[in-house]
C-alpha cells in the first residue's frame, strides 16, 4: 500500500475510532437501566421520590423504565401501556409523547447504524493493520492530529454544558428534532418527562461525556505506549 493510502486509512482509523468512542458511551449510558433507577432512587420531584410524584409503584416505574428503553430500539414496538396511577388505571403517554419518542427512536436507530457500521470498518481496519503490519508511529501522528479537532470540538461543547446546560439541551432539541415541539413537555402532567426529568438529563450527559473522554483518552496512551515500544525495539 502506498504512503498516502496508508496515511488515509491511519486517519480513517483514528475517525471511527472516536465515532465510536462517542455513540458507544452514549448508548451504554442511555440505555444503562441501573443507572435510571439510581436515578430514581436519588433525584426528587415536587420533595417527593419520581414514583411518588407520578403516582406509581416502584416496582412499575422500573416496568415502565424497561418497557420505554426497549421501544426505542426495537422498531416493530409501539408505547401503548397503561397502569394504575394514583389509584386509576390510565394509558401513561399522551399522543404527543408518542409521536416525540417516534422522533427519538429514529435517532436512536440511526445511531445505532453508525455505531455497527463504524464498529465493522474499524475491526476490518485493524485486523488489517495485524495482518498487513503498520507504522506507530503514523498510526499515533494521525491520531493525534484527529484528536486535536476532536479536543477542540468537544471541549468547547462540554463548556457549553457545563456552563449552561439548559441553551445546550434546548439547542440539541432544535437541531435533531427540528420543525416541532413535540419534545417540550410538561413537568406537571407528561409522564414521560417525570420519569427522565432535567436533572436526570444533566447527569447523563456529564456521564456521556466522561466516559467519552476516558475511552479516546485511553487509546491515546496505548498509542504513545505502542510507538515507544517499537522505538525501544
């Protein structure tokens, strides 16, 4: 192979890498049902416990937990649940949660098949570089040089978050989910909000983002190791 098709599948290598860095933290988290239910089991709403709030059993709030995450990944899945909320029994998400979490699930979904696409190419990637050989010390150039944009890219965003949480949600919403407002719900009567309430957000993304960090982090010192060992050879 060339120098410069090297080159490119070095940065190609580097590119997936960090892609899937990103959706994979952000899939373990978002679909971690442990850590909703620490969640729930910390954060209140109104002074009360999210259970008592919407007016459901613990033990239904994990059901209704579960139920939701497995819609968003199964496309044949539709919403329609009901349970016994605060004594009567009541379907639990309005048409406009339903019609949101459609809007979510595309998202999902299609992260979903960036994730595995990017997962297959980059495996090829590597098995290729065992195989074929490769150069550390290009491998870790390139590397470096995605990770810088990388760096520059998302610290700024985590800045954003960090500083003000609420103008980042707000502008997700309005860039994945344009042309409707289907994701502004109301704290006092959409369920669907009570069980993922802001708070819940921020702490998910500060973990999202974390563990983001750590992973390309991690790979960056396996890079610096791997070159120095090959210098030391």
């Amino acid at each position: 192979m060339s120098e410069k098709n090297s080159n490119l599948l070095y940065t190609v290598f580097s590119i997936l890498f960090i892609i899937c860095a990103l959706l994979g933290s952000i899939h373990f988290w978002c679909y971690n049902e442990s850590f909703y239910e620490a969640q729930h089991n910390t954060l209140t709403l109104g002074n009360k416990p999210i259970n008592e709030y919407i007016g459901i059993s613990n033990d239904d709030l994990k059901e209704l937990t579960h139920f939701t995450l497995a819609y968003l990944n199964d496309p044949s899945r539709d919403l329609d649940i009901q349970m016994n909320v605060n004594g009567s029994v009541r379907e639990i998400f309005t048409d406009d949660e339903k019609a949101h979490m459609v809007d979510v699930r595309n998202l999902n979904m299609t992260a979903n098949y960036i994730l595995i696409a990017s997962g297959v190419i980059l495996v090829s990637i590597i098995v290729y570089f065992v195989i074929k050989g490769f150069s550390s010390y290009r491998l870790f150039d390139s590397y470096r040089k995605v990770l810088l944009g990388c760096l520059l890219f998302f610290g700024t965003l985590s800045l954003w978050i960090l500083i003000d949480f609420d103008s980042f949600w707000t502008s997700f919403h309005h860039l994945f989910f344009p042309g409707n407002g289907l994701w502004i719900l109301d704290l006092r009567k959409d369920i669907l909000i009570m069980i993922v309430p802001p708070q819940f957000f921020n702490n998910l993304v500060i973990r999202i983002v974390v563990t983001f960090f750590i992973l390309i982090a991690l790979m960056y010192f396996v890079l610096v190791y791997q070159r120095k060992s090959k210098t030391d050879d």
